[in-house]
C-alpha cells in the first residue's frame, strides 16, 4: 500500500517550489472584494456597539 503523498518509487514528494505570481486584475479584484469585507465588518461592529 502506497502512503499519501509518495510517489511509485517510495520516495516523498516535494513541495513545488514555484510560485505563480497572481496576475494585476486578480489582485485588484480580490483588494476590492477585501475593502467590502471590511466595509461591511466596520457596519457590524458599530450596529454591536449601540
């Protein structure tokens, strides 16, 4: 039986070492769904605080 994350040799696998960089639209969509998180966070906090 083969263990989780062994290749056929037995020998364990390694991590990958590059890392995809996100692309500029990525990051400005997911900074702008952020900024409504927290927008929307910041209206919680301060109804809980009344």
């Amino acid at each position: 039986m083969m263990q989780f994350g062994a290749q056929a040799t037995g020998t364990p696998r390694r991590p990958s070492t590059q890392a995809v960089a996100p692309s500029p639209s990525d990051l400005a969509a997911e900074n702008a769904r952020l900024k409504r998180e927290n927008d929307r966070l910041r209206m919680e906090r301060d109804i809980l605080k009344t």
